[in-house]
C-alpha cells in the first residue's frame, strides 16, 4: 500500500512538472509571437546605434594608443563593406575615410555629429550621404589623433536596419521552435526523473517552481501589461507613445531571454562537466581579451578605469580545460558583474600563467557583498540586492554559471570582498 502510494504521489508530481513546462512553452510562444507582429525597426535602430557607438569607441581607444596610421585605422574598424568608418580632425577636415579618398571630401565641420564629438559629446545623426547618395546612420565619438583632438565616426545604410527587423523576426520564429523542442526533450527528462527517490523528486520539483516561477514571474506580467498599453495606444490613435512602450517590450523579453538562455547554459554545465568527459581545451588569455576588448564601452559609459593588467608573454599560451564558449561565459559574467556594481571607481583584470595553473582575477572598487551573503553567493538565484540585480537586467545566476565552468575545469573560485570597498574574484584553472 506505501508503494502504491509512492507511485501515485510521483506521478502527481510528474503530471505538475509536465504542466508547468507546458506553461512555460505557451508563455514564451505568446511572446514571440507576439514580437513577430510588433514594430521593432525603431528598436533595431536604437541597437545598430550602440553597436556603432562601440565600434567607435573601440577605434578611438586604438588611435590614442598605436602608431597606426590614420588610413590604416579606418580600414581596419571597418570590418565589413556595410560599416563606413571616417576619421576628422578637429577643423573639420577628412583625414581618412574607409570608403571614399579624404583628399576629394569635403569638410565635415558642419555635419551634427561631428559638432558634438568634437564638443566631447557623442553624436548621432540619420540622413543622405552627400557624398553616396544613401541613407546612413552615423555615430561619431570624441578622439585623439597624434596629440590633436578628432572625431571618429562610424556609418552604415538604414537598410541595414530594415534587414536586421526582418532577421530579428525570423530569429524569433527559430527560437520559439527550439525552445518548443527544449521543453520537450526537458519534459521527457523530468518524466524519466519520477523513476528516481520522490524525496528528491520533490525537492526538484520545489527548486524549479519556486526559483523559475518567481524569476519568470515578473517580465512575463511586463511584456503583458506592455502589450495591453500598446493595443490602447492605437486604438486611441496615440501612436507617438508606442515607441516608447515598444523598448520597454523589448528590454522585458530581453530578460525573459536571458533567462532562459542563462538556464540552459546552467544545465550544460552540470551535466557536460559529470564524469570528466570534457576534452576541449582554449587559450584562456585570447579568451580574456577579447572579453576585456567588449566591455570597454561598458565601463566607459559608467565612467570607470578600466584595466586590464597582461601577465602573459606575447607568445605564451594560457591553455585551461574548457571549451572557448565556456570560458567566454565565465570572463563575461565576471567582467559584468564588476562593471554592473561599481558606480565610481575601477576595474581591474589580470591574468598570470605558470606551468601548472592559470591565475584570472577581477577586482572592483564597488559595493562589496556583505559577509554574511558571500558563502551564497554562487548559488543558483541568489541575489544580494535583488532591487539593483533585476534593474540591471540580472537573472541572478551568473556567479553561479561561473563556478561551474571552473568546476567543470577542475579548479577553484574565491572571493575576498568588504562592504563598501569593493570585490575580488579570483579563479585558478590548471593548465591544459
């Protein structure tokens, strides 16, 4: 009799999961649904401009530290023939162009954006190329070139915009197909789960309900109440306010988005490190600059030093048992981290290698975690200020991929942090 009531409890269990999967999977088809059938063009334009804002950014940061010459710089920046990068000095006159002879150009002095990064400010503009004929996009950032204040500018086509809102909208469709494909291959798991003790059946069960349901809770109530404000807006007419509603969509299913992605990335990491089967190896020291390379423009916004501190010979290589997407996770998450929670001051990333181990730390001069929180810290959902985590698009379970991935490379984390002063995180990897 306690064995059939055993069983009978397990698949109650079994048919809450599975529900509570099903649910998931409808929510998320709504939204991308829903996405499919909302205008995004202003959203993607607003993104093509942070994305040439950073190409910039990381142009100026180039010129101010090398020996490269002007042309050289442009042709560099512009990696691809949709990216036009210009180079003006502080009279106004081109002094290389990626697309065109800056000789045969006339001056800029004028152009809007180029006023305001010349002001120190960063510029934006929309309008016909004079010199082409097309619609642009243009960003120009403040810069300094052979000791003498210049703008940067980086362009592309508004038709690009046009094609990334059609390629947002197919992706959109790819991933509602996946992730109804996940939910399967998950719900099939879970039923396989019931075989096992219902006392850890239940204690699954608990984790993901309360964890998942309360993290899920809050941007699916946004991306509704956003939803309903945009089908009043225009039968109303209002159609100037439906932009805004629209990035706010747009910034709450990019947390449902990274939620998710972040989930799935937690459960490759748990059970792609079991048993020692990882054989992929990568350059730890690539891996960090690249990543250190990428918040640059982050840390500049927030006003921060941003310093990354090379222990490793030019043609050393820092060789770590994780797969380059791995590692990629592990150094953004940490960089971010130290960026999101520090308001003045610096970051810094250094990286030492031995014939043995390879040394990465993080150190900030932000707002420390109290000591009583730092034992939690990796686990999964765990936030120490839940108010700032969520505000700054957080899905508290970034520490917790991280010490994972070091897990899965058999090394170790710590954390050396006070309140108010700042965090250190350091990881020791062997070496491959």
């Amino acid at each position: 009799m306690a064995h059939a009531k055993r069983i009978g409890r397990a698949a109650g269990w079994r048919f809450w999961l599975i529900g509570g999967y099903i649910v998931i999977a409808l929510m998320l088809a709504i939204f991308w649904g829903f996405s499919l059938l909302t205008p995004i063009d202003q959203v993607e334009e607003d993104q093509q401009n942070q994305s040439l804002e950073s190409i910039a950014n990381a142009g100026s940061v180039m010129l101010a530290n090398s020996d490269v010459s002007a042309q050289d710089a442009v042709d560099k920046l512009a990696s691809s023939d949709s990216l036009r990068i210009t180079l003006v000095g502080d009279d106004g006159r081109v002094l290389a162009d990626s697309q065109d002879d800056a000789d045969d150009m006339q001056s800029h002095a004028q152009r809007p954006e180029i006023v305001s990064a010349l002001d120190g400010e960063v510029g934006r503009d929309r309008r016909v190329s004079e010199t082409e004929g097309v619609e642009y996009l243009y960003v120009a950032v403040p810069a300094n070139y052979q000791g003498q204040a210049a703008a940067l500018r980086a362009a592309t086509p508004v038709s690009q915009v046009d094609s990334l809102a059609q390629g947002f909208r197919t992706t959109s469709l790819i991933m509602l197909c996946v992730v109804i494909a996940l939910t399967a291959i998950v719900a099939f798991f879970v039923i396989r789960l019931t075989a096992r003790p219902v006392g850890r059946l239940e204690r699954v069960r608990t984790d993901f309900v309360a964890n998942a349901s309360h993290e899920l809770k809050t941007p699916v109530a946004g991306i509704r109440l956003l939803s309903e404000s945009i089908e009043r807006a225009s039968k109303d007419g209002d159609v100037d306010i439906i932009p805004v509603f629209t990035e706010r969509l747009n910034k709450e299913s990019q947390r449902l988005q990274n939620l998710v992605t972040e989930l799935l990335d937690l459960s490759r990491l748990e059970n792609g490190g079991l048993g020692g089967r990882n054989k992929e190896t990568c350059d730890l020291a690539s891996v960090v600059s690249t990543s250190y390379e990428t918040h640059v423009g982050k840390a500049r916004l927030k006003g921060l030093e941003f310093v990354y501190d090379d222990g490793v010979g030019s043609d050393e290589l820092c060789r770590v048992n994780l797969p380059p997407a791995d590692a990629s996770l592990l150094v953004d998450n940490l960089l971010d981290n130290a960026i999101n929670y520090t308001d003045e001051g610096t970051v810094e990333v250094s990286l030492s290698c031995t014939d043995s181990k390879v040394t990465l730390s993080v150190r900030d001069t932000g707002i420390g975690i109290p000591t009583a929180d730092q034992e939690r810290i990796f686990e999964r959902f765990y936030r120490v200020d839940k108010g700032h985590s969520r505000e700054m698009g957080g899905t508290g379970l970034g520490l917790s991929l991280v010490r994972h991935a070091v897990e899965r490379a058999k090394g170790v984390i710590t954390l050396d942090s006070t309140l108010g002063k700042g965090s250190t995180f350091t990881v020791i990897l062997p070496k491959a």
